[in-house]
C-alpha cells in the first residue's frame, strides 16, 4: 500500500507589524502549559523527521533515489540447483533399480559361471604310501548343468590305483552325469607318489560343462600340490672326492632311521661317464650284514638285506630293508679308465621298477671326484667317513690314513704326511701312531717311524691314526674360519710327485654353531630364595621338591628344531610350575620325558630361558644313596648354515645338587 506523505505543521505567532524594546516588554509571558505544549510540537516533529529519515535509507536504491514500491521486481532463486537435486535424485534411485536387478539376474543362483570346483590332497607324504586326491564340484545356482567334462593331469610320478568313479577314457578322463541345481559331488582317485625327497608334485584339473537352455560351454581349472618328503628312511652315500685312475674306488651305500618302507623292494642304479663301470659288491655283503647286526645287537636270525643283479639289466635289486635292521650297508665300487681332464660325473639312484615296466626313482645322489694317476693310494677318512661333514667345538678329530700299492712297481723311501688346516684346531692335543711327527700343523711318517716305508711293494698296504681336538668357542673367535680342510699327500727318495697325483681325498668339515645347553637343579635359587621344599637332604619316605633351570645359548647359526629333552629317572616325578621364554615346554607321560620345543632359534636370540619343577620321595632302598636325578639332558637342533644336526648331552646331576652353593652347605645328596 502506498504510504502516506507528512506534511510539515508550521507554530505560527502573530505578527506585528513594529517591534521595540516597549513592545517587547509589552508582550505577555507564555503561560506554563503553553510552554509544555510547545514542547510537546517540537518533540513529535523531531521524532516524524527521524522516522523520515530511515524510511529513506530502507526505500533508496544504490544512487540514492527513491524506490517506487508499487512497481519492485523481486529477484526469483536459481532454478539449476533445484534440477540438479532433482536429476540426482532420479539416477540414484534408477542405480539401485539396476543394482537389484543385477543382483536377482547374476546372484550365486543365477550366476551360471558360479560352478565351485576344487581339488584338495594331502600336503605332504612318504614315497611309495598311498593317498586319494578328492576332487569336489557343486552347482549353487538353480539352473541344471550338463555334458559335464573332466581331465585330470597327474604328477608325471603318480601312480594311479582307483577312484570312486570309473574313468570314461584311460585313468584321467571323466564324462560326468548331469548336476542338478544345489547338488555338489566329490571324486576320490587313490594312488601313490614316488619322487624325489622334497619335491612338490601338482595335479591339475579342467571342468567343462553346459547349463541348461545354453549353447556355450563354461570351463573351471583347479590344481593341488603334495610334497614327497623322502622314502620313510634316511640313505646316505659315502664316498671320496678322489678317485683313482683304472683301480676299484668304493662307495658306501647307508640305510638308516627305518621308519616306513611303502616302497618295499627297490633297484640300484647307476649313471657313468664314458669307459667307466659300477657295481654292488655282493661278496662283501655277508660281512656288512653281520656288522650292521654287532652293531644294534641283532640276533643271528633277524630278517636281512639283500641284494641280487637283475641279469641283463645292470641294475641290482635290493630286498628285506625293515625297520627291526636300524641300519644297513650296501658296499659299492666304481672304476674309471680314462682321464677327461675333467672332473668325473657318477651318480647314484634308488628307484621302484613296477610290473608294467615304469621305474620311479625316489634317492639320486650325484659324485664329481677328482681323478688321480697313482699306483699308490691314499685314502683318509674323519671318524670312519670320507665324506665331507659338520664337527662341533670341542670335538675330538679322529683320522685314519690308509695307503695301498695298487700297481706292479715298487716304491722306496716314501715319506708320508697328513695336512689339517683351520683356526679352532687345538695341536697341542694331537696324538699320532707308530710315533708320527708333529710339524707346522702336519704329521708326518718316514721309514724311521715305520719300516715298512722304506720299501712298498706291489699288494703292500698299511695304515695310520692320528687325532686333533677342536677348541671351544669364544666370543674372541667371532670373524675367524669355520672350515676344517684335511688331505694327505706322499713323496718317494726325497722328491715330491708332480701334480695331485701324490694326493689323497680331501676332506672338509664345516663348524656347527656354538649351541649349548646349561642346566641347573636347585633348591634355592640364585637370589637364595627357596624354590623347593621338603627336606635337604631328602629323608627316606618323605618328598623333596627341586626347579630345573634351563639355559639355551647360540650366538653363529640359526637354528631350527631346536629341542631340549631331559629322560626323567622312575623316581622322579614331574610337579609342572613350569616357565619358558619361547617354545612349548610339557611332559610326556608315555615316555616320562620333559621335553622343550623351542623349534626356530635365530642368531637375534642369543639365549631363552626355561624352568619347571621335580620332586622324589625315597624308598628304604634308597638310604645312604645319591640319587640321579637328571642322567645327562639332551640338547639337538639343525644348523641352517652347515645342514646338519647338532647333538649334545650334559653331565648327570645328582641329589648332591652340584650348582647350588646354599643348598651345598648343609646337604650332603645322601638320602638320610
């Protein structure tokens, strides 16, 4: 509505038309009420100009001018915000339409490429032991499969017996029945493998099929791997890494840990280079067999080995390895007659020949020894072996030295010396035989020690020990050589022979790490604290408690399966309280052992701690005796870097208890 203009009221007084100082004091005096109204006028105009005055701020455009009310525009909001809502709005509701019916058309039930196909199989198993693949297929969706297609393709080493479903061609191919919607089938194939120690065998697996009211067939693969961790025994070649040109060089064939023997009957066989030949040494199996029975005790009548050539075949079959055996010999020899110049390839293999023909090889072992010209041999051996090997600190060394005169000539004056080189061999600790002399880390033998040297005949042999200890560890020792190199060389009148051909197998055996068990039995601890009770010394009757203190240190190598094992005597008894820094430390009731599996042990840990608690109560018997209580704990691992197992026993320790000063006080260890 348009608003209404103020007009300006004007006070006026009457004039006059003469003004003087008379007619000035003539003029009456506003009365009081007058003056309060004439107040009153000004106040009310002051507040209408003010009143004005803001209107005219609001109603004003940016250059001052008057706004014109019945004619404003009013400004209308963006209209693209709005369609932009609005369009947003439609495509998340037409996104969740195509989502649900995405979901209905290809969900698990109506996906028709959904088929699940799998095949699963033992991780690991023993050559020659018999295992079933299952190969399991399901159709989750509802529409029917069929002309369902399956090829198997087996490790190259399988060895296929059944399966739960006869094969339509060979052992390999199956044409399935019809799947219906929902149905899931599992197919078991048994069979064996005979492989190599430690190889991974893969079975792969491809399944066609053809859903209903489709013209195109769909394809799923599969695959499972199986681990052959050996044959169910440990073999073991010994051999030298010499050998010697037109003469037998033997080998030594080594059966133990009998576990399982799926394989039964096996061959030998053998890979040579050109103008070369092997064989097993069947006239010296009786005395093998005989040895391998002194040395577990066997009886006369135990099942034996035994070894036959397969006429015609160069292979040799061997028969009757059973667990009752522990351990078994088969001696070999091999003979090569031309130099190549180069090192000499031979290997050895162990393989499972079926009636169909196929052989399987199951152990290979590969030689390259160095050939050598020589009617004398010489032949050294560490601890009964030729082979190269691991030794602990601490370890005596024992060698033999052997020489034979292979050939037809005579040799006179020979001087023979045997070489050990490495930085932890301790020679103020060598013994010799027949008196050898020590010099400069040698030994050496001369006609004057032994007489037979002054004159080697053909057929002559002879033989030679000697013995070195190796040093403890220390940690001054960090940085130094691990590697103890032995070999033997000969010369003949004061001359030494041109080449290698003077020189015997060279023998190298690597350090195993510093690995070292501690164990205290105590009553009181090292704070001397009691942390056994009962009696001290123990009383007939009456029960005596004692912690085990384990202490594990290994600075060198890493370590895995590392295992602490402490056979408990029958009268002491496992009170648990047990404590360990890492691994699984219990007590096997079956074996009355205590057994801690640390498992790995990395060169990070230098030591881990271990405790738990015994106890025993004597018998009458058992008066005025020191008892045992624990016989000598064992201590084992496998050195990652030398491959090869660390074993140790610590001394017994008695009621005495030897590693407590406290307790040492006042107790004897004699039961009272």
């Amino acid at each position: 509505m348009p608003l209404k203009k103020k007009t300006k009221k004007v006070l006026r007084v009457g004039r006059e038309e003469a003004s003087s100082l008379s007619s000035f004091v003539e003029r009456p005096v506003p009365s009081p009420s007058e003056v309060q109204s004439f107040e009153r006028v000004i106040g009310r105009e002051l507040r209408e100009q003010e009143i004005d005055s803001n209107l005219d701020e609001i109603y004003s455009d940016a250059r001052g001018a008057r706004i014109n009310v019945k004619k404003m525009k009013v400004k209308k909001r963006p209209m693209f915000l709005i369609r932009f809502f609005r369009y947003l709005l439609v495509l998340i509701f037409l996104a969740l339409l195509a989502y649900g019916a995405y979901f209905y058309l290809f969900s698990n039930s109506n996906d028709i490429s959904n088929l699940d196909f799998s095949i699963s199989s033992p991780s690991q198993i023993i050559a020659g032991q018999t295992f079933s693949y299952q190969v399991y297929y399901h159709n989750p969706t509802r529409y029917p499969f069929t002309k369902l297609h399956l090829e198997l393709q087996y490790p190259s080493n399988f060895i296929f017996s059944s399966a739960s479903l006869k094969p339509s061609t060979g052992n390999s191919v199956w044409n399935l029945p019809n799947l219906a919607p929902g149905a899931n089938v599992t197919l078991t194939i048994t069979g064996k493998l005979i492989a190599l120690p430690n190889s991974a065998n893969v079975i792969f697996g491809h399944l066609s099929y053809l859903p209903s009211s489709f013209s195109s067939q769909f394809k799923k693969d599969a695959s499972a791997s199986t681990v052959v961790s050996g044959p169910g025994f440990n073999v073991d070649l010994d051999s030298s890494g010499t050998a010697f040109l037109g003469q037998n060089n033997d080998m030594t064939l080594i059966f133990s840990a009998i576990k399982n023997n799926y394989l039964g009957d096996f061959n030998i066989t053998f890979s040579l280079p050109p103008h070369a030949q092997a064989a097993v040494v069947l006239n010296k199996m009786k005395t093998a067999s005989s040895s391998a029975e002194k040395s577990i005790g066997a009886a006369s009548s135990s099942p034996q080995i035994s070894v036959k050539l397969d006429a015609g075949t160069r292979t040799w079959l061997v028969s009757g390895l059973l667990a009752p055996l522990e351990r078994q010999i088969i001696p070999l020899t091999y003979q090569i007659n031309e130099d190549s110049q180069q090192l000499a390839t031979i290997v050895v293999r162990l393989s499972k020949k079926l009636k169909n023909g196929n052989s399987y090889i199951f152990w290979s072992k590969t030689i390259k020894p160095q050939l050598i010209k020589s009617d004398l041999n010489l032949t050294l051996k560490l601890n009964g072996s030729q082979n190269d090997g691991a030794v602990n600190f601490g370890q005596a060394l024992n060698y033999s030295l052997s020489f034979s005169n292979k050939g037809n000539n005579s040799y006179q004056n020979v001087v023979i010396m045997a070489a050990v080189k490495g930085d932890f061999l301790n020679w103020h600790s060598v013994v010799a035989s027949d008196q050898g002399q020590i010099n400069n880390n040698t030994v050496i033998w001369t006609k004057s020690e032994v007489p037979k040297l002054a004159l080697i005949k053909s057929g002559d042999s002879g033989s030679f020990n000697f013995k070195v200890n190796l040093l403890p560890f220390s940690i001054d020792d960090l940085g130094k050589s691990m590697s103890i190199v032995a070999y033997s060389q000969y010369s003949m009148n004061g001359q030494a022979i041109s080449g290698d051909h003077n020189k015997s197998n060279t023998i190298t055996s690597q350090i195993n790490s510093n690995l070292a068990l501690n164990e205290q039995i105590r009553y009181f601890n090292i704070n001397n604290l009691p942390v056994g009770s009962g009696p001290l010394p123990p009383v007939v009757g009456q029960t005596t408690s004692f912690q085990v203190y384990w202490t594990v240190k290994n600075s060198l190598h890493s370590l895995t399966d590392t295992r602490v094992v402490l056979a408990l005597p029958s009268y002491v008894a496992w009170n648990n309280n047990v404590s360990t820094d890492v691994g699984s430390l219990y007590y096997d009731n079956a074996t009355h052992q205590v057994i801690w599996a640390i498992g790995r042990l990395p060169v990070s840990v230098g030591q881990v701690k271990a405790s738990f608690s015994i106890s025993i109560t004597p018998k009458v018997t058992d008066r005025n005796k020191i008892l045992v209580l624990s016989p000598g704990t064992t201590i084992s691992a496998m050195d990652n870097i030398t491959t090869a197992m660390i074993n140790e026993k610590i001394k017994p320790k008695t009621t005495r208890l030897e590693d407590d000063n406290i307790a040492a006080l006042n107790n004897s260890g004699i039961v009272q």
